[in-house]
C-alpha cells in the first residue's frame, strides 16, 4: 500500500523515470531520461521513395537542355574543324584545329540576305562533285575569298588580277593585302565574272589547291562561316 497522502498522477506523455531508494544523506542522484521512441514519420521518412525517381527525371532533363543547347550552338554560332590536307599552307598546316564563326551566316538566314564574306577572309562552305567512283561526293573545304560579286577575275602569268568599279583597270590582290606576303604563283587560266552571290575563292598554298580555278565562284548559299581562330597546335593559337 502506498502511504503517501498526495500522490502525483502519472502523465502518459512524460517519460518513465525510475528513482532508486537511497540511503538517507546520499547525494541527489543523477536522473537519465530516456530517449523518446523514434518516431517513425521523422527524420528519416523526409525522403519519400519518389524522391530517387525525381532526381533522376531532373538529371535527365538537365542534360537533355545541355545537349539541345550544344547542338544549337554547333548549327547556329559556332563549330570546330580540323585541316585535312596541305591546300592553305603556310597559312594553315595540316591537322590545325579551327573555330568556325557562323553569326553571320545565320542571321543573313533569318533576315533573308545574302552573306558575302571580306575579300580576304578565310571560309569553310561546302563543294558537291563526284567521287572517283562517279558518285556524288560533297566536301566541306577552306579556302580564303579572293573575288567579290560583281567584280571580274582573271588569272593567267602566274597573277591574279581583279577588276571592279573601284579599279576598272585592275589590281593585285594577292599583292595588296597582308595575307599576300605568303602567295606564290597563282598557276591557270580563268577569266571569269562573278554574278551577284558568288564569290571566288583560292587556297594560300595556290599549286597544291583544288579552288575556284577548278570548279569555279561558289555561291553565298555554300558557305558555312569563317574562320576566327586556330585553337591547335596550342603554341600556335592565333586570331583571324
């Protein structure tokens, strides 16, 4: 029986304390709660089991955008080549790789315009012929302009001579402009005038360069953009 006249009700959401009986004049003893049972909709039950799958569907959405947005890139700002073949010697070698600007190209696209790149400029365009087995081939080629629209080019002596309204007599540009300093002769015979969205292009290394001497102007329609910069061999990065 319990003699204790006032005794304290027992509060259900309190923890159970055990008080053991101590001898008269011991210290107060010291009292360890028990741990709340773990409740089971804590801590560890925030993740839900869709959690995982969510992530997932995330990532995959991630790199989903990233994938559209290189892809666009590729087709509408930039793209990287590499040289294959000795047509753009000295200026470029072999194996160099190369960045692309494609801006202009695309917003002559969305405006309706004709691209006409510098006289000068080197350009990447594609060139459709046959292969040696007579069937179609097209090649993406680099080549640097040399005649605008409009304008008559003449090859022959080993020169190439163009004549415009601003020089109806002719001039030199291989002669005249800084990418000339490492032309050498320019072999064939062609006397041709360009019509409006062509232009002629020739490779710097002129007797190693299937060129518009061959397969004469390209048109505006052809090209893919211009080179901006080489980005290897790292020694030789350069801007154009």
């Amino acid at each position: 029986m319990d003699n204790n006249p006032n005794p304290k009700p027992t509060d259900p959401l309190q923890p159970h304390v055990v008080e053991p009986v101590l001898p008269p004049q011991s210290p107060a003893p010291v009292v360890l709660a028990q741990k709340p049972p773990e409740d089971d909709h804590g801590a560890k039950g925030d993740v839900g089991s869709g959690g995982g799958f969510g992530e997932f569907i995330s990532t995959i959405g991630i790199l989903l955008t990233a994938l559209a947005v290189a892809v666009l890139m590729i087709l509408f700002v930039f793209r990287s080549y590499q040289v294959d073949g000795p047509s753009m010697q000295s200026t470029l070698q072999n194996a160099d790789k190369l960045i692309i600007w494609k801006v202009p190209r695309t917003i002559a696209r969305i405006t309706h315009h004709t691209y006409i790149p510098n006289r000068g400029d080197v350009i990447v365009f594609t060139e459709s012929g046959l292969s040696a087995f007579g069937q179609s081939d097209t090649k993406q080629l680099i080549k640097r302009v040399v005649g605008l629209p409009g304008e008559r080019v003449v090859v022959a002596s080993g020169v190439v001579t163009i004549f415009n309204k601003a020089h109806p007599t002719g001039f030199q540009p291989d002669k005249t402009l800084p990418y000339g300093k490492v032309i050498p002769n320019t072999s064939g015979d062609v006397d041709v005038t360009l019509r409006p969205g062509q232009v002629f292009v020739c490779g710097d290394n002129r007797p190693d360069s299937l060129d518009s001497r061959a397969f004469g102007p390209i048109d505006a329609n052809q090209i893919i953009g211009k080179l901006v910069l080489r980005v290897f061999p790292l020694g030789q990065a350069k801007a154009f």
